[in-house]
C-alpha cells in the first residue's frame, strides 16, 4: 500500500473514531484504560491510546460523555466514563448518517470486481 | 517491577512538563487519568514490563499526547460550525460583524451559482451579483481568484472612487443652491404622496450618502484590501444613484412640478450601476492577473 493510501486509510480512522468511542459506551459506562484495550482490539481501527485520550477529553468538552472517578481498594483509581443524553442523541445521529454513507458507498464500490 | 515503575514515573515526569500550559487543576487530572492507564496496564501483566511498554508506545511522545490534548481542548466540536445558516422563520439571518471578503462572498461570488444569497448581515438574502454576471456571459465563474478585486488596478479603483464622490459632491452642491419648502420623500402610484422640509429630507437621503463616502474616501487613504475598496464603490455607487437621485428628484419635483424620474426607475438604475462596476472590477482585476501570469 502506497503513502496516498495509508493517508488515506488513516483519514478514514480519524473519521471514524468519535463514533466508535460513542458506540462503545452505549449502555454501559468504561474506565480509560478499557476503553483503550476494546478499541486496540479492533486491529482495522488501529487506535492507540495516544488518540484515545485527547478525544476523551474532546468529547467531554462537547458534553457527549461525562466522568465520574472511582477509588478502587485493590487497583488504581479508575476514571468512568457514560454517554450523556446529548452524547445519545449524537450518536443516534452519526449512526444514522453514517448508515446511509455507506449504503451509498456500498452501491458505488458493489459494481467494483474484487 | 522496578523497570515499569521507573517507565511509568519517568513517563509522568515527561507529560507533566509538556502539560505546563494548562490549568493546574486540568493538569493534575490529565496526569492522574494516564497513571490510572499505566498502572491498570503494569497490574494486567503481572511479573512482567511488557504491558507497561506497550502502554507507553500506545500513549506515544508525551510532548504529542500533550499537543493532541491542547488541540482537543481548543477545536472542540461543541463550537458552531462556521458556515451553518441560521434562520428565522425560514429567513436566513446573521448579525456578525463581518469582514470586505464575506461580503464579497455573498454579493459577488460568480464560483456560486445561486442568485439569492443569506445575507451577510440582517435577515433575508441578497443578491448575487457574480451569478447573474456569468449567467449574462460577462464573467466565467472559474476566472477571478479566491479573493474577489484582489487584483484590480489602484488607479481604477481611486477612478471609480472619484466619479461617485463628485456625482455626491455635485448633488450635495445642487441641495445647498437650490431653495424649496418643502420637497416629496414618499412616492405613490399616482406621484408623491409624503413631503418634507428639504433639511429633513437631506438628513435621511443624503446624510447616510456623505458618510459612507467619507468613510469610503478614508479607505482609500488608508489603502484598506482592494476587496474593500471595490466593494465601497460598487456599494456607494449604488447609494448615489438611489438616494442623492430620490433627492434630486424630490428637489425637481419641488421646483418644476415634476419628477426626473420615476423612483421605482432609481432603483433599477442603481443596480444595474452597481453591478456594472463590481463587473467592470472583476474584469479588470483578472486582466491584471493575465498580464501578470504572461508576464512570469
């Protein structure tokens, strides 16, 4: 894969990584650190936490998701994030937009021969 | 474990003094949330500073992780994209003070084909005097720079701006010389219906008319951007026509018992006017851009 392409791929993950840190919070709040591990398992994502965390403190700054610190008497102290009602809402939006993107998308790439 | 503790601290040590520019409350924050992250990731891996590694190599430079953390500080999403279009009732409105190039985004864009934009101040739209330039043929929407009038000559510009202020000046002398009680303001189908004393009538038609020349005579003089200028004396152009002529008329009106012209013609007049100069400009200034591209 050239250097256009890696750019390329590279502007895609950068697109796509606010509603992939939103999508993983729905219904359940997540410490950092876990946060960082599920979405380093995604190795097409490939998000280190280097991004991970500005974007956290972004979307707190939009007031998408919110934190909550915990004290743990076994472990270090974790910080908890939760999606807010607005970062609901946000998410339902993107997923929509998103959803039709790439239904679009998929219908131009689908005459493609692999 | 003595390894990953070192790794961690010398870490911490490292974002802390690239965290100095934020507020020490956000800094400490900043700092305990990336040790809560390495120490979950020393005690995932017990007995070993593979984790601890990894952790580190997955933050990156801590000078980066500090610069990506300003940038999220500053470009938040929660500001209002730039160019969305507020509205009211359907009308498009904006009250921010604005710059010669976002006007001349909206009433001279020949790159944008609509003819009705929102308007750059106010409410409602404004007309777009670049698309029906290209829709007569008189300028190819591809031509001008991003920068409307950024070429147009000094001498041109200071020209037009001398041939509006002396058709200003002219008017303004003919208001002193020429004595009337009173003179028509407010036209109906049938002719004038308001009157006014000429002093009243000076103060709403001509008044705003002498200002805006002045200020456009002190752009000149202070050799604001070319856009400005341009647009000042497409602008004021328009002005003469449509408030010194309602004057004028007003004062003829006065004197002989009729108009000049019929006001609703004013305004037609001024602009065709005002678009004949924002044309003339546009055509001028990418001459002087041609001229310059041969000339390299």
């Amino acid at each position: 894969m050239g250097t256009g392409n890696d750019s390329w791929i590279s502007q895609i993950r950068k697109g796509v990584l606010e509603i992939a840190v939103l999508a993983l919070l729905t219904g359940r709040e997540m410490y950092g650190f876990e946060i960082v591990a599920s979405l380093e398992a995604n190795p097409q994502l490939a998000i280190s936490a280097g991004t991970v965390y500005p974007l956290l403190s972004r979307l707190k700054k939009a007031g998408l998701i919110a934190s909550v610190w915990r004290e743990s008497p076994v472990g270090p102290p974790r910080k908890y994030y939760e999606l807010t009602d607005a970062g609901t809402l946000e998410l339902s939006e993107m997923t929509e937009a998103w959803h039709a993107f790439s239904a679009e998308l998929d219908d131009l790439l689908g005459s493609i021969i692999r | 474990m003595t390894h990953a503790r070192d790794t961690i601290e010398d870490y911490l040590a490292r974002l802390d003094a690239a965290l100095r520019e934020f507020h020490e409350r956000e800094r400490a924050e900043l700092l305990a949330e990336v040790r809560a992250h390495l120490e979950e990731s020393a005690l995932r891996a017990v007995g070993s500073d593979a984790g601890v590694d990894a952790a580190v190599r997955s933050l990156g430079d801590p000078r980066e992780l500090a610069r990506r953390l300003r940038d999220a500080d500053e470009e938040g999403p929660e500001q209002p994209a730039p160019e969305r279009v507020k509205r009211v009732l359907g009308m498009p409105y904006n009250f921010k003070p604005l710059s010669a190039e976002a006007v001349a985004s909206r009433v001279w864009n020949p790159a944008d084909p609509r003819i009705l934009m929102p308007r750059v101040f106010g409410i409602g739209w404004t007309l777009n005097f670049g698309a029906i330039a290209v829709r007569l043929g008189l300028v190819r929407p591809d031509d001008e720079e991003a920068v409307p009038f950024a070429s147009v000559p000094d001498k041109a510009l200071a020209a037009g701006l001398a041939a509006v202020t002396v058709a200003n000046g002219a008017v303004v002398a003919a208001a002193a010389l020429v004595r009337a009680s009173s003179v028509p303001v407010h036209w109906g189908l049938a002719g004038p219906d308001r009157f006014a004393p000429p002093s009243t009538a000076a103060a709403y038609l001509l008044a705003p008319v002498i200002v805006l020349n002045a200020a456009a005579l002190l752009r000149q003089a202070l050799r604001a951007s070319r856009t400005e200028r341009a647009l000042s004396v497409a602008g004021l152009a328009f002005l003469v026509v449509m408030l010194d002529g309602l004057y004028m008329d007003g004062l003829a009106w006065a004197v002989t018992g009729h108009e000049l012209v019929y006001p609703g013609v004013l305004v037609l007049a001024a602009l065709v006017l005002a678009f004949g100069v924002l044309v003339g400009y546009s055509r001028l200034g990418v001459r002087a851009e041609w001229r310059r591209a041969r000339v390299k």
